[in-house]
C-alpha cells in the first residue's frame, strides 16, 4: 500500500511538473539588442544596428507575439535561439522556482539542471515598462573560431584540424541584465544563411559586482553550460580566471579540465570546487583570504575546442577606518581658549573618506565645526589608508562644554569617536559656579582685609615706639 502511494504522488508530481513546463514554454521575452559588425569598406570600423533576439525553450512553438516585428528593426536582424529543452532531457522536466533551473526527473529524483535558454528568460532580461528609461544591454556579435595556443587549452584540439561542425555561421551574445543582476556570455551556431542560432556555449555570473571586507573569504560567481548534442562537449574544457586593474593584468588561476590539471601559475589562496565544475558546471572562484590587492575585475574564461565565451565580476575590498581623537580625554578649558584636537581615521580601503566634526551641547542639539584641516592619506604595509584632521577648537561659543564628535563617511559604512568637553569660567555660569565664584570671592575679601588689618596694626605699633624713644 505503501509502494502505491509514492509511485502515484510519483506520478501526479512528473503530470504537474510536465504541464507547467508546457504551459511556460515560449513565454519568454524577445530582447532588444544591437548588432555589431566589421564595417565592409572602412578597416577598423564597426556599424551597429537594432536587432532583437527571442527566446524560445520549446523548438515546435512559435506564437504570433514571436512573429511581430518592431518597425524600426529589419526582419533579417531578428535572432530566434531555441533551446530545445524538451527534446535533450531523457524523462519528463518540470521547473524550479527559478526562471533558469529545471529538474530533470529520474526515477525518484530530480536532478538540478540549468539550461541557457532558461537563463536567457531571467527577469532582469525582460523589456522595461512603459516610460523607464532602463533596459537591459545586449549586444550581439559575428564570432571567429580559433584555435587557442595557451598550454591549458591545447589538449583540447590535439589533432589541430578544424571539424567539419565548424563550417557554419558563429556568433557571440553578450547580455547584462538590469541593476547587474545578471551577466551572459553565450556563443551560438547558427546553419549558414539562417537566423536561428542555438547556444552551444553559455557562461555566466549572478554577482557581476562584489564587496568584501578585508581578511574574509569571498566567492566570484561563474557558471558555464555546454549543449551536451555538439560534437565539442565530449572533448573537455578548460577554465581560466584573469585579474585586471588600471592597465595590468594576471593569471589567477587556469585549470584544464581534459587532463585534471592545475597550472603551476595558480595564486596563492585561490582555487575553485573541482567537484561542482565538473558535475555542474560551476567554476565559481574562491578567494580564501581578500586583500586590498584583490580590488579589481576578474574575467573568468571557459574554453571548448576553438571557442570560449567569458563574463568580469568586479571585486571591491572595502575596508571602514578606525577612529581615535587625541588628546582623549580633553582638558578643563576655559572660556576663550584654544584647543587643538586631532582625529586619526586608520586601515580604511578604498581611499574615497570624509572627516569632519560635531558639537553636542549641554541642550543636546548638535552642530558641525567647521574650522578643521584634513592632511594627505598615507598607506599602509598591507594597502590600507591613514589619514587626520586636526581642528582647532574656539571654547568662547560652548557653554560649559559637551560631547566633541569625530565623523568619518566611507562606502564601507559611517564611524564616529566622541570625547567630552568641560569649560569653566565665566561663560553661562551654573548655579554650582556661580555659588562656588561667590565663595571665592568672599574667601579672598576676607583674606585681603586680615593682610590690611595686620598691616595696619603692625604700623600702628611701630609708630608708638618711634614716639617713644623720641620722649
């Protein structure tokens, strides 16, 4: 009874999972894009035109939203990329909660499985409403196989002779999704003469743009899919991950997947879950401890045999300072005197900081000061900033004194050290001063008018001895 029941939950699952496949198919949204191509007559000059490219996941649908062409777009210029997604799984699919993933259903399991035309249908492809001035960037491209002569990618095409498979027309699509939620590589084969390319290489990333703090370990997302139908995917692959910032350039990492080998250029605390790449296609990489020197764009690189297609994340170690005010604890001051208190901000990255300062008094409103002065950064051992202000604190407008504030505004997040501020005199007296001022001035007129009377005695005295020696 038992064995009944899971075969017909089993089964009523693979019906739902099979009608919401159907039924979602072909619903994904055409994407505006600009083609690019060498100019004919002009060398080293491109021309750019409106195309637009629809997805499909079903090769037998075509509705007539698919057939509408704008008209400010030439009919050849229109892309139709199919994925075929029924046709390359053995069992029924059904959909994920994602709009990329599917399941492949196998006995009792469903294997996690991502398809590029899945992907392609992500929400932040999608056309924008009706007066945003927001749209997703596309940008598709006639692409040039080549055989590649980096060592990791060599045993890829050993026999160095083009296949037969490659005699088509090639082109390149390159899509970042809006707010860069999304960015896509996929490099597609179209039959000669026709515009319905299919992907045979897809690779992207869902962290185009990365923050980290320093010393943590942080992931660079990248996954790539290879249509296991080309004749290219039984040949293996080989991934790279390139560093690059204001004009230079490293190799992190380069792997060849053929013959399970890591290049000896590899950086130290980088590497990549060589059992999710193989099994998923995830070549995600891992930096396990994140230094300022890491700040930068990382392109990730996956070769087939004659082709690659690459995605950059930008990577941005932030770092907020340190704050310390000295002299702290400040000393009693008095009315019209100057203090000079400094601020150091430390071990802050990047560079971009603002400092300043507050007053909070006796009534609790705060204000800024603004007559400090900010010296130059200086930079640490390990890539980090230093940098002060020093300001020169007027005790004549702060009461009896109050809360002195350093602020320092960063991208990491706002820091703030504060010390306090007495003030004694004769400025806004309390009524504790005012009683301890009276008590000093009744001591002192005492005291002056016991030196006068001793005086006056003293001259007395000696004014009667004069007079009688006189006698």
């Amino acid at each position: 009874m038992t064995d009944f029941s899971t075969i017909y939950k089993l089964c009523l699952l693979t019906v739902t999972c099979c009608i919401q496949a159907c039924s979602s198919s072909s619903r994904c949204p055409a994407v505006e894009c600009w083609l690019v191509q060498d100019h004919v007559s002009r060398r080293g000059a491109t021309t750019q035109e409106k195309s637009l490219l629809h997805i499909r996941t079903d090769a037998n649908s075509r509705d007539a939203a698919s057939e509408q062409i704008p008209s400010d777009i030439n009919p050849d210029r229109v892309f139709f990329i199919t994925g075929e997604l029924r046709m390359r799984l053995t069992g029924p699919c059904c959909r994920g909660s994602s709009p990329d993933i599917y399941y492949a259903v196998s006995g009792s399991k469903c294997t996690r499985w991502q398809h590029p035309a899945a992907t392609l249908c992500h929400q932040s492809l999608s056309p924008p409403t009706r007066g945003s001035l927001q749209k997703a960037q596309c940008e598709i491209s006639p692409f040039l196989h080549q055989l590649s002569t980096l060592k990791w990618v060599a045993p890829l095409t050993v026999t160095g002779f083009s296949p037969v498979y490659l005699q088509a027309d090639w082109f390149s699509a390159a899509l970042l999704g809006l707010n860069k939620q999304l960015v896509i590589s996929s490099i597609m084969r179209a039959p000669t003469a026709t515009k319905e390319p299919n992907v045979i290489l897809s690779v992207s990333s869902k962290t185009v743009s990365v923050q980290a703090r320093l010393g943590k370990p942080v992931l660079l997302d990248c996954g790539f899919w290879v249509d296991p139908s080309s004749p290219l995917s039984g040949s293996g692959f080989a991934v790279e991950w390139r560093y690059q910032f204001s004009g230079k350039g490293r190799l992190v990492l380069a792997y060849d997947g053929k013959t399970d080998r890591v290049a000896d250029t590899q950086e130290e605390g980088a590497t990549l879950d060589f059992e999710g790449l193989h099994q998923k296609g995830n070549a995600s990489l891992i930096l396990q401890e994140t230094k300022v020197r890491h700040s930068g764009t990382y392109i990730c690189i996956v070769h087939l045999p004659y082709l690659q297609g690459q995605v950059a994340v930008e990577l941005e170690i932030v770092e907020p300072p340190s704050l310390s005010i000295h002299p702290s604890p400040l000393p009693l001051a008095v009315p019209g005197q100057t203090l000079v208190v400094q601020c150091e901000a430390s071990g802050f990255a990047p560079l971009s900081l603002e400092l300043s300062w507050e007053f909070k008094g006796a009534d609790g409103k705060s204000r800024p000061l603004e007559s400090a002065s900010v010296t130059g950064h200086r930079q640490a051992w390990d890539g980090t900033y230093d940098q002060s202000t020093r300001l020169e604190l007027d005790t004549s407008n702060l009461g009896t004194g109050g809360e002195l504030t350093c602020v320092a505004v960063h991208p990491g997040g706002t820091r703030r050290a504060s010390t306090s501020l007495s003030v004694i005199g004769f400025g806004s007296l309390s009524i504790e001063d005012s009683m301890a001022m009276v008590g000093v001035a009744l001591v002192l007129y005492g005291l002056i008018k016991f030196v006068s009377w001793t005086f006056s005695s003293s001259g007395t005295d000696v004014a009667d001895k004069v007079e009688k020696k006189e006698k």
